[in-house]
C-alpha cells in the first residue's frame, strides 16, 4: 500500500495534465448526458417564448461578442431554435459591434440543418445590424423601426422586407429576448422598451452577470432570464436537442470531479508518505 502511495508521491505532473485533457475531450465527443436541472428563471423564458402563437414576432438582440460566445452562442441558438419550431417571426438586431455577426452564425448554422432548410431569409428571420448608440437604438426602436434600420445588415431596404410588413414600433412586436455581455442589453431593454413602452422583456446572460438582473425579476419587468452556460444546457433539455452547453457542463462535471479525486489522492498521500 506504501508502495503505491510513494508512486504517487513520485508521479509525473505530465500525467495529470493528460487525465484533464481527456476529461475535456471525451464527454465533448461523446456527450455523457448527465441530468440538469430546469430553474425557475430559464423555464419562465422557455414559457414566455412558448404561449407566442405562430407568426408572432420575436426581438432576439445579439449583445455580445466573440469572447462570450462560448456561453451566449449555445444559449441563441437553443432559444432561436425554439422560435423557429413554433414558427415565429426573428428580427435580429445587435448593440454591440460584433454581434450582427454572431446572429448570422447562429441563423446559418440552424438553417443548415435539416429540420430548418425551409425557412428564408426576409420572411421567416432577418437580420438588422447594429447602430452606434445603443440607447438611442432600443429608443428610437419604439418610435419608428425604419427609422433605425432603414435597411438590414446586409443593405436590403426595410420595406423590401417581407418579416418587417406592418411592424412599426414596439407595439407590433410580442416579446424581446436580449443575449447580454455588459451594460448594452438586459439594462436598456427594461429600462426603456419595458418602463416607456410596456414590451415584455426576457433575457440571457454571462454567469457572471446574472445577479445584477436579479431585481428586474423581482420587479418582473424582465420575465425570465437565461445565467450562462448552465442555463443554456438547461435551455437546450427543454427543446430536446443537447448541444455545446451540454457538452460544456459534462466537461466541467468531469473536470471538477477529477480535481477533487487528485486533491483527495494527493492529500491521502502526504500523509501516509509523511508518516514513513
């Protein structure tokens, strides 16, 4: 017994770093499918999105970048495939510079799919771009949505667009759903579409920011919200398809318990070597 603890002791560092890699590779390539647990905060969204009635339009504002993307990207495209599964309308707009291009992503890899090759561009989602000012973006959104977007990301003319038909203003819009990294998102959404114009307001986020949403769920200005890549996991169970955030959260489920399993072991072994 000795003896192997002194192996131990003695034990290559480059191992470790091997039985973490496999830990990270191994549930990403065949995911493990652990159980997840459906909050309160993601379930009222999913219910948000699901009493919408087909043809309803959804604002789905892609609010973040690249270096988010690892927890919003699997959380927008769980959220838009519910939309497209209850055959909603989605305008895509963007505050932040980088996220017309996230959306974009997001509508091509879903439209490549099988299950969502017959949905079309300009009729059944579209993609508006971003503006400079985000404040004045989300307000002028409730006065007038050609005066903002008179044209979409890619320079089609507003009422060349068969989605944007009768949209006018916030009123024709049923709900808003904002993918948020920073102060452009949640904050200005509740703050003008909700407190001036009445939209209802739901939401995702980071992990890390998630708290500071807190009190526009207990004011229930913000319906629900979506926290990071475990709420995107939770997202993705709802709409029955497992994708990277399931993989994400195994991989840190396996990770983590491999840590602990190491400090135990290491722990265990000072002791018994320290004591020879």
């Amino acid at each position: 017994m000795k003896s192997f603890f002194t192996m131990i002791n003695n034990l290559d560092r480059r191992i470790i770093f091997l039985a973490v890699v496999l830990a990270v590779i191994i549930p990403i390539v065949k995911p493990l499918d652990l159980p997840v647990k459906i909050t309160p905060n993601t379930q009222n969204v999913f219910n948000e999105i699901n009493s919408l009635k087909e043809g309803d339009r959804i604002l789905i504002s892609f609010d973040y970048d690249p270096a988010s993307g690892p927890e919003l990207q699997p959380m927008a495209k769980a959220v838009v495939r519910h939309c497209f599964r209850k055959n909603l309308k989605v305008i895509a707009v963007a505050l932040w510079p980088q996220g017309p291009m996230m959306a974009k992503n997001a509508f091509e890899d879903l439209t490549s799919e099988v299950e969502f090759k017959h949905k079309t561009y300009g009729r059944d989602f579209v993609n508006l771009g971003v503006k400079p000012s985000f404040v004045a973006t989300v307000k002028g959104l409730g006065e007038s949505f050609e005066s903002v977007f008179p044209s979409d990301f890619n320079g089609k003319a507003f009422n060349e667009l068969e989605i944007m038909k009768g949209v006018k203003t916030y009123k024709d819009i049923s709900l808003i759903f904002s993918l948020t990294t920073g102060s452009a998102g949640i904050s200005t959404y509740v703050s003008i579409a909700n407190a001036q114009y009445g939209s209802k307001v739901t939401g995702g986020c980071t992990a890390i920011s998630s708290l500071e949403y807190y009190p526009f769920l207990q004011s229930k200005q913000l319906l629900g919200l979506v926290e990071g890549l475990k709420g995107a996991s939770e997202y993705e169970k709802l709409v029955g398809k497992p994708a990277l955030a399931t993989a994400g959260m195994d991989v840190q489920a396996v990770v983590h318990m491999l840590l602990i399993g190491f400090i135990l072991l290491a722990n265990i072994t000072h002791l018994v070597v320290g004591k020879k």
